[in-house]
C-alpha cells in the first residue's frame, strides 16, 4: 500500500448541539479502497464533506495529500467528488458535461477533450456520448457523476453512496469502475453504503460510525477478525464442572451465558451489544480466561466464524440488552 494520503485527527463537527462528527480519527493510503459504513445519521455524509472541504470542522485536524484545510482550495484540485445527491444539466450531452468540467478544471480544450473521451470509456459511457443527460438511467447518470468526478485525476475520490438505487449488476460496474480507480490510478477511494456485501467486495479497510463517532476501523480482514473474536462462542467443559464454569462467567462483565439443553456440557457465550461498544472488552479471550482460572479444564473452545455484515449488524444495534 502507498504512502498515507488522508489522515484525520481528532476530527469534530457540530451542528448546535448535535455532534454530526466527534474525535475521528483515522487514516487512508494511497490505492486503498476504504468503505465508510454507519446508519442513517451515522456521520458518513458529515466526514466526506468535511475532507472535501465543505464543511469547516467545529475541531480537530485533517490533511488530505499533506494539505490542511487552510489550503481548501488546494485540496480541491487534488480531490474527485460524487456528493450525496449530484444534479445535472439535462439538456447537455455525457460528453459535452465531461468536456465542460475538465475544462473549468483548467484545462486546454485538446487535453479536455481528450480526458473527456477517456472516462466516458471507463465507466461505460462511449456509445451514449451524444446523448443528452435527461435520457439517461439512473445507473448511467451515477457513472458520469463519476467520471465527472475524475476530471481532475484526483489522488483521493470520495463517493457518497455511488451504488444507491442501482440494481445487482449496476452495482456490480460500479464496484468494478471503483476498483479500477484504486488499482490502475492508483488513488485512495473512499466511498460511504450501507450493503456490506459490496465493502466485503472492494474494499480494502473499513471506518465504521455510529452516531458521529467511530465505533471500529482497520482493514476488512482485521475488522472481522475483531469482531469474530469478539462475538460469540460454544466452551466444553467436563459435564460435572459445568455449574462452576457458569459461575466462573458470571463475573465477567458483558457476557450472556446459556447451557444448551440437549448438550449439557457446552456453554453457549456470547457478548452483550452494550460490551461490543466497549473497546476495552477483551470479549471472547476474557471468557476463557475466567474459566481457566477457576481451575476448570476445557475440553474445546470455538468461536463462531462472521462476516462483516453480522459484524457490523451487532456493532450498530440499538438495543443494549
Ligand atoms: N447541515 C446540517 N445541519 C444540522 N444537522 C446536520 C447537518 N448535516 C448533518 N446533520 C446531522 O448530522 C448527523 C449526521 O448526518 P450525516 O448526513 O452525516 O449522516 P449519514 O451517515 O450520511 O446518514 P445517511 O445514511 O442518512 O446519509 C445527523 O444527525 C444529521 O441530522
Ligand atoms: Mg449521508
């Protein structure tokens, strides 16, 4: 992976009262695909906006390719943007629209041209060219506003919901499009969703929010390592022991124990959703802990295999049981 080109310290927006963003902090590198992931009102809007310096932050820090947010405009000329609900002209055409931005970007009319021709290949547009925008689908309009968002060949692309309201395989291209940002121009895309199959897919790390704060992040691979770690779990023990292994568990905070009825020796443990949200719980190892302590051998320790979508899913819940 390239060197760091977002870095995000202690990053803080608030709107009145409400924190919309609090103390993220965070980094992404170049070729990296990050998916930011939340709830509806999680901050992901929030945190593209301010990276791309529309908001200002309330505190906090950020530099994207080096540049603070002193030098907005700066960071706009190294930045490609598909905000959260893009309008476009409808009387012009895919490439006159290219064409239009990747001049107003600064450049000569060949070299415009050129770029112009170039992304309307890349995301699947060349025969649709010199159709005018207003009879273009939904799927077609979300790649211009992709390519639109490329003129400037960006080192950073951040894209705000880019599959919303496309089906499986329009997904799919875009996804395919994205990856392709990463790999050949070799840029940090960093695209917020709520359909994990498709992070599990493209993306290469995760920040995921929960009402404005970060609740976990770290590569894809790490992040459902922590998680499965972390949520549930079957523990045998010797049959005539399995009373003072529930009684060992009982002490430790934020678990839920339960025997299953027709396996008498195996204790089903799993973590509370209130522990999930507490960093500092060692969840699954703590459990095993308390019961090796309590003198009690055990015969056989499994953690339950998840993918990022139960992981996410029991991070992100609501109740707190
Ligand atoms: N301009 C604003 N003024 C006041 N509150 C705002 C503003 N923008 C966002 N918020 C609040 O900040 C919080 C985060 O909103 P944000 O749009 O960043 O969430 P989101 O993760 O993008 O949600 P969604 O998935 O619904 O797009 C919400 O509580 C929202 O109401
Ligand atoms: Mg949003």
């Amino acid at each position: 992976m390239g060197p760091i080109t977002i870095e995000a310290h202690r990053l803080t927006k608030r709107f009145g009262t409400r924190m919309a963003a609090e103390d993220l902090s965070f980094t992404a590198r170049q070729g990296e695909v990050m998916g930011l992931l939340g709830p509806n009102g999680a901050g992901k809007t929030t945190t593209i906006r301010l990276l791309t310096t529309v908001l200002k932050p309330t505190s906090g820090q950020f530099a994207v390719a080096g540049i603070g947010p002193n030098r907005p405009n700066e960071i706009r000329r190294r930045v490609g943007v598909l905000p959260e609900s893009a309008g476009y002209p409808q009387h012009q055409t895919g490439r006159d629209f290219l064409r239009y931005h990747a001049r107003l970007f600064g450049l000569p009319r060949s070299d415009a041209e050129r770029v112009a021709e170039r992304l309307l290949v890349d995301v699947g547009l060349s025969d649709r060219a010199t159709s005018q925008i207003s009879t273009y689908s939904r799927g077609m309009r979300q790649r211009l506003g992709i390519a639109r968002a490329l003129v400037n060949d960006p080192l950073v692309v951040l894209l705000d919901e880019p599959t919303l309201g496309l089906d499986p395989a329009g997904q799919r291209q875009v996804l395919g499009i994205l990856r392709d940002i990463a790999q050949r121009r070799g840029a940090t895309v960093v695209l917020s969703t709520h359909t994990l199959p498709e992070v599990e897919q493209v993306c290469t790390s995760v920040l995921i929010l929960d009402k404005g704060r970060v609740v976990i992040s770290g590569s894809v691979a790490e992040v459902t390592r922590v998680v499965a770690s972390q949520m549930s779990g079957s523990l045998r023990v010797p049959i005539e022991l399995i009373g003072k292994a529930r009684r060992a568990l009982a002490g430790v905070p934020g678990l839920s124990v339960e025997v299953l009825d027709e396996r008498a020796d195996l204790l089903r443990i799993s973590l509370t959703a209130a522990a999930h949200q507490d960093h500092s719980n060692s969840g699954m190892n703590a459990a095993l802990g308390a019961v090796l302590g309590a003198d009690i051998p055990v015969l056989s320790f499994e953690v339950d295999g998840v993918r990022l979508a139960d992981a996410f899913l029991a991070i992100t819940r609501k109740d707190v049981t």
